[in-house]
C-alpha cells in the first residue's frame, strides 16, 4: 500500500508539473520586442518562421549577426535564404550557417562557439514556443557568463492553450516536458558538486 501511495503522488506531482509547464508554454507568446543584443540565435526545427522571425529582428538591428543552428547538411545556403526573406546583402554579410549540432545540447554548443570566437555576450535566442524552456537551459549551462533572452515562436500545428485536445498536441508536450526535466535534473546534480572540467565554458573560441 505504501508503495501504491508513493506512486499516486508522484504521479500527482509529475502531472502538477506538466500542467504548469505547459501554461508556461501559453504564456510565453506572443513575446515582447526583446532587448537589443549582440548577436540572435535561430534553432532550426519543423517551422520556417522561426527563421524568418529571426532575421525581422536581425534587419530590425536587435543584433549585429544572426546563426542558424542545426541546419541540414543537405540544405544550402541558397535555400535558408530564400525561407529568411532578407534582402541578399544583409544575408550574405551578418547571416552565419551551423550544420553540425544535431539537437538541443549541439545547438547550445556550436551557439557558444559562435558567440565567444565573435566576442558575444548576449545573445537573443528564437526557438518555438515548447522548446524554449530547455532550449535556454542548456545555452544558459554552457554560456553561464552571456546574457539570454529569450524570444519564443507560437507553433502552427500545436495550440499550447489547448494541448490536450489532440493526439499530436499531447504527445509534443509531455515529451518536451520530460527532455525538460531530465535537463533541469541534471544540471542541478552538476550544481551540488563540483563542476566537470569545461562544463559551463562550452567550446573554445574558434
């Protein structure tokens, strides 16, 4: 019995957490004009407006340069320009491809790779509305020292208001909000002892 109750609340509290992860979630768009910074971070995914909202604040001077991160080796750079929409002369000069992060801790990484060999210390962060919690968080653990602001994107084919009432909906939320939560738990384990060598630094100047 005891066994059963400890389960019950544990599941009371995971379903507690996932509830108010994902009003989070809806509250975070639509999301005020950021602080102007050094440089915007895009993380690429299913939606090109990430991209093109990324360079609106890039053509609005909110940063000096932008990175697309996570972009397909397949992709060429003819090709993000043509989803950017910005006019070709920006693009070619302020506009900076990474093909190799493979997802959110890769991003994070070649993001600060990116912003230490430019000299960055803030950075505006454009990713969808769900990923940007752990998207933050891991950019936050390998760039302790930058300033993050955050600039979320609604999701077309998820209503984060109304995330339970499909399939598709709920089955992006509570996988977000589990990566979520293996993230947030391992980097407080990182915190109650000593840092690994290098951990926090991200990658060295390039």
């Amino acid at each position: 019995m005891k066994g059963l109750a400890a389960g019950l609340v544990a599941l009371l509290i995971w379903s507690a957490g996932l509830l108010a992860f994902a009003d989070r979630i809806a509250r975070l768009t639509p999301a005020p004009t950021p602080a102007p910074a050094d440089g915007v971070v895009a993380l690429t995914g299913g939606s090109d407006l990430r991209l093109r909202v990324a360079t609106s604040l890039l053509e609005a001077g909110e940063g000096r340069r932008l990175l697309v991160s996570g972009v397909n080796h397949k992709v060429t750079r003819e090709r993000i320009w043509s989803v950017t929409g910005a006019a070709k002369p920006l693009f070619d000069c302020c506009v900076d491809l990474d093909f190799d992060a493979a997802d959110t801790i890769g991003n994070a990484r070649e993001a600060a790779r990116w912003a230490r060999a430019m000299g960055y210390r803030s950075l505006i962060l454009v990713t969808a509305d769900y990923h940007t919690p752990r998207a933050a968080l891991e950019l936050k653990a390998v760039m302790p020292e930058a300033r993050i602001s955050a600039y979320p994107v609604v999701t077309p084919d998820l209503d984060a208001r109304h995330w339970p009432d499909t399939t598709t909906g709920a089955h992006r939320m509570v996988a977000e909000y589990m990566k979520y939560l293996v993230a947030l738990g391992r980097e407080g384990l990182i915190a109650l002892g000593p840092r690994p060598a290098g951990a926090g630094s991200g990658y060295p100047r390039a």
